[in-house]
C-alpha cells in the first residue's frame, strides 16, 4: 500500500532543525506485508516505509484488520527514515488526519496478504554489516551524543549482524526477504 502522506506536514526527526514540512515527495512510501500461516498459527508482518510507530497506531490496525481476519499477530516494524512524515493527529487536519488515513492503508495491505496465501518454505541466514556507529560515545564515564563519525572512531556496544529470512514459493522463486540490521 502506497502510504505516502500529503505534503506539507511535518517530517519525522526534524525536531532539533525547526519547522521542517515536506516540500514534494523523492520516493513513495510503501507498507508490505507478508502473513505467515501454518495451521492456526500464523504470523502478519508489515514493514513500514516510516521513521517510528506507536502503539497507539499498531492498535488501531489491528482493529481494521480484525473487522475481515482472524489475524491477531500483527507485527509492524518502521524502518527508521527520516524521510518519513511526523504522525501527528492535525494533519493535514484534525477531523482527518494523515495518521488515520495511513494505519487504514496499513491494515489493507495486511488483509491482501492473507487473502494471498500460498505454499512457501522459509530460510533463514545471518551476516555482518559494518555501517552504523553507536551515538552516545562514553568519554569519562558519561555519555555523550556522537551524530556524525565521519573518521569512523570506533564506538562500542555495536551490533555488525545482519539477519535474514527469504520466504519462496513452491518452486524456490523468492516471495519475499525480511531483513535486520541496527542504523545507529
């Protein structure tokens, strides 16, 4: 589903650069969705083209969702971007705010997907990425914030691994891969 928002609202992450809105739109912004049945057991997982999403918003999905499935675990997971919109409840206005507008959308693509089941194996895999830095440098036993590490100083706790899971159809095509790794 299509969830990008209307431009002009504010944008997720901006809170420390003022009054950042949207000027157009790079990219669309998508939610995706998979369910995982295997019996009664099942598994919906939206991945989210969003930089947060609270559990307000999880829980209003899992009310659209549960009108037209019997799906109740729902797993929604942002993807971090600050090219994001900000959820906020005015926008672009208070009777219909893009937040509503976007966990509807959410929902349906969690309802296409388990209208779309089909057989699949999964596998699973794990690797190392060594991209992020961790922020909050400890210098004298208090941490500090760290937002830039252009000279890559090396920072620690860091998490370098990458999990994955592919998700294939009866003759071994991908149907989907889900992929986990830390940003900062």
């Amino acid at each position: 589903s299509d969830i990008t928002p209307p431009i002009g609202g504010s944008m997720y992450g901006y809170g420390a650069r003022g009054k950042n809105v949207s000027q157009g739109v790079h990219d669309p912004l998508y939610a995706k969705a998979i369910v995982l049945r295997n019996g009664e057991n099942h598994l919906a997982i939206a991945t989210l083209d969003l930089g947060t999403f609270a559990e307000e918003n999880l829980k209003n999905v899992k009310r659209l969702v549960a009108k037209k499935t019997d799906l109740t675990n729902i797993l929604c997971i942002a993807s971090h971007s600050h090219s994001a919109p900000g959820l906020q409840d005015d926008f672009p206005t208070k009777k219909k705010p893009y937040a509503r507008e976007m966990e509807a959308k959410i929902a349906d693509a969690i309802i296409r997907a388990s209208q779309n089941l089909q057989p699949a194996s999964l596998g699973v895999g794990k690797g190392r990425v060594e991209e992020g830095f961790n922020r909050r440098k400890i210098v004298d036993g208090v941490a500090e914030m760290f937002w830039t590490n252009r000279e890559r100083v090396p920072t620690t706790p860091l998490d370098y691994s990458l999990g994955l899971i592919r998700i294939n159809d009866r003759n071994g095509a991908p149907i989907a891969h889900l992929v986990n790794f830390q940003c900062h």
